[in-house]
C-alpha cells in the first residue's frame, strides 16, 4: 500500500489535533527550529514517525516541515538551544486562546522541554518533504501513564 506524502493545514483547533497526532514522536534536533521575527514564522524540520503508514514490525520515518505562521514571540522552557544536533521528541501540539482570534501555539516536547509561539491566530501548516525510509524503531507510551 502507497501511502502519500502528508499536507496538513491547521486553523482551528480540531484541525490542530489532526497535526499533532500526524506529529506524535516526530524527532529534530535543536538546529532544526528556526524562528524568523521578520517573517513571523516558526519552521521546525523533523523526522516524522508514520503512524498512518505502520505495520507490526518497525515502521517508516519522513522528513517533514512544520510552519506556525503569525508567530509574534516565542518562548522555550527547559529547551536547550545548543548544542545543535541535540535530539528532541515532540509529543504534542495544542493551543492556548489569548486575544480572539489569538493566542499561544504550545509544542510540548518528552522530557519537559516547551516552546510556545504567541500567534495572531491560528495558522499551521504540515507538509512531508521527502521520501520515507523505514525503521525498525517504533514509538512505544507506557500504557500506565
């Protein structure tokens, strides 16, 4: 079965859940998130597990890009900038109203770490950018927690 490359678009929060999921487990590294102030854009490169696309055994993994759009500050909390190929895992991305139609995109990270993205509104796009490769390294969530 051919899977395609995914292309997400996020302006409420219901569409929001979609992206984050499509985005649970995905890695980069530290290097790979670039806010533009000028641009008003987060882009954050990552490595996306494709859950869409698992079978028993392994799965595969594709490059993907991530933008929030309308990006006005950002903030990180225990999220290190260096060094640059430091690994992060994202493991969600949700949104905080503020000022209608604005507010807080929130990607929260395993082991605490979190960047938070003051935004106009709500503006996220999600797009596969490569050719998936497989992996023997499937996610797995402690079914207690």
């Amino acid at each position: 079965m051919t899977v395609k490359p995914l292309r997400l678009m996020a302006e409420d929060v219901s569409d929001l859940e979609v992206v984050s999921a499509a985005l649970q487990d995905a890695l980069a590294q530290v290097g790979d998130i670039h806010f533009d102030a000028g641009a008003r854009t987060l882009v954050v490169a990552l490595n996306r597990f494709r859950w869409e696309a698992a079978g028993k055994r392994g799965g595969e993994r594709v490059r993907s890009v991530l933008q929030v759009s309308g990006v006005l500050a950002v903030k990180a909390k225990r999220l290190r900038r260096e060094p640059k190929d430091a690994v992060v895992s994202l493991l969600s991305i949700t949104f905080a109203p503020g000022e209608e139609p604005g507010g807080a995109v929130v990607l929260t990270f395993a082991g605490g770490g979190e960047l938070s993205c003051e935004a106009e509104c709500l503006d996220v796009m999600l797009a596969d950018v490569g050719q998936a490769w497989p992996t023997r390294n499937r996610p797995q969530h402690d079914a207690s927690a």
